[in-house]
C-alpha cells in the first residue's frame, strides 16, 4: 500500500493549485507521454466498456507487481487513464483492489469531468480491477 500511497502523492503535488483547464492540459499531456501501445491488443476484449470513446487497456503481471498500457482515440480519455495507470503503477494487485480511487474527489478531478467523462473514468478502474483479479487467478494457478 506504501507504493501507491507514494505514487498518489506526486499525482496530488502535479495537480495542487491547477486550474480546470490547466487540469485538462496536464491530463493531455499524460496521455500524450503514455507509453506507445502494442496496435496487435487493440482487440475487443481489451476494449474498456462503458467509454464514451474508444480506449484499450491490457495487464501484466510480473513479480507480484502489476503494470498498465492504455490507448485510446481521445488524449483526454487517455490522460485519465494514464493517471489512475501512475497511481496503480507497479503495485500488487491486492493493493489495487484494496485502494479506490478516493485521491480523485481530492484533487477536484470528478468535479471538473463531464458525466460521460466520469463514468468512463470509473469504467476504466472496474477493467483495472478486473485484470488485477485475472492476474491474481492466473499466479495462484
């Protein structure tokens, strides 16, 4: 839980004092800076349901820390899922499940989103919870 905690107090120190706009802007720039994604996993079953635009999200696991790679057709949708994929970096899945969120009604995040943005926000951390119990599944087998 450590990690996590660590990784979401950077996230709040980028994001303390911003504007909504400049919320925005950072949020573009994350995604921009996301890591390239693999085109042969743009495929159905990594689609995130529940996004008002098109957005991929694959998991892997590797000694006992999970990892996130996201793609999408809108740089904000990928910003928001390029900031909950810093927050869970490198932590166990276990922690994943264990920690919501909470860090984004902080930063006044939710706040600033549209309804669609913020349910295809928190469609994107139900597919992360989703490939965290797989990845969970697939190491006790």
């Amino acid at each position: 839980m450590e990690f996590f905690e660590r990784n979401v107090e950077k996230i709040k120190k980028k994001f303390a004092h911003l504007s909504t706009e400049d919320r925005y802007k950072l949020l573009i720039d994350m995604g921009q800076k996301s890591l390239p994604y693999p085109e042969e996993k743009k495929r159905a079953e990594h689609r995130v349901a529940g996004c008002q635009s098109t957005l991929y999200l694959t998991a892997s696991l590797q000694k006992g820390k999970i990892s996130f790679l996201a793609a999408s057709d809108s740089l904000i949708s990928l910003g928001l899922a390029a900031l909950l994929i810093e927050a869970y970096c490198e932590v166990s899945p276990e922690t994943l499940l264990a920690a919501p969120p909470k860090f984004l009604q902080e930063l006044g995040i939710l706040q600033s989103l549209s309804l669609n943005r913020s349910q295809g926000l928190v469609s994107v951390y139900c597919h992360m919870q989703r490939l965290a119990k797989e990845a969970l599944q697939k190491e006790t087998n």
